[in-house]
C-alpha cells in the first residue's frame, strides 16, 4: 500500500492552518505551539528550526525528541475516524496533534488537552 500523502508534506504548509483553525476561536500561536511541543518533545526551537526547514511529516515525528507518554489518553474522532484506532504509527502522531488542535479551537482548556 503507497504511502499516505499527508506523511510527505512539510509540516510547514500544514502548521498556519493549526494556528489558523486555533485563531478563529481567539486561542493563541503560543498555545498551539505549547501544544505541539507537549505532544512531541521538540523545544520552541527546534519546532521553529523543522518549520525553517520544511521538514515533512514523517521526519518531523522521526525526528521528535520524545512523543508524550500520554498521548495514548487521546482519544475521539478527527474527520470521522478513531484516533485511537488508527494502525498505522505515524497517521496516529498525525491524528493525535490533529485531535489536540481541535480540542484548543473548540475552547477546551490547555490542562485537559495536555492530560
């Protein structure tokens, strides 16, 4: 099975519509950040470096410091599918910082999306 084409995107193209999305529900770029970064362990940064560098997805979470050990605890539905049972690892890193984003734009607050 070819590769999903989300997992070749820089990550660049795909970050200002996280803040976009966060944006238009008066959360800020800090929080977005502050969420990516729980999820993935990069610093600001080393978030900014891989933004820089257009990094595609698939090395921006090979290449993250340490994913949380409570990403597990993510769960819900992101574009009608189950976070929590999607199989293939990096579609999930995927749908986890996409589960989170939607959690900040729908005004959840940080301590319940950082679990």
């Amino acid at each position: 099975m070819p590769a999903h084409r989300i997992f070749g995107t820089a990550f660049a193209k795909v970050y200002p519509m996280y803040v976009q999305k966060a944006a238009r529900k008066n959360r800020s770029k800090e929080e977005v950040d502050q969420i990516i970064c729980w999820l993935t362990g990069y610093d600001q940064a080393g978030l900014q470096r891989q933004i820089e560098q257009e990094t595609d997805f698939e090395a921006f979470f090979a290449q993250a410091p340490a994913m949380h050990p409570n990403a597990a605890l993510i769960k819900g539905l992101v574009c009608g599918v189950r976070v929590e049972e999607v199989e293939n690892p990096l579609m999930r890193k995927i749908r986890y910082l996409d589960k989170l984003i939607d959690e900040l734009a729908k005004g959840k607050a940080m301590a319940k999306i950082l679990r």
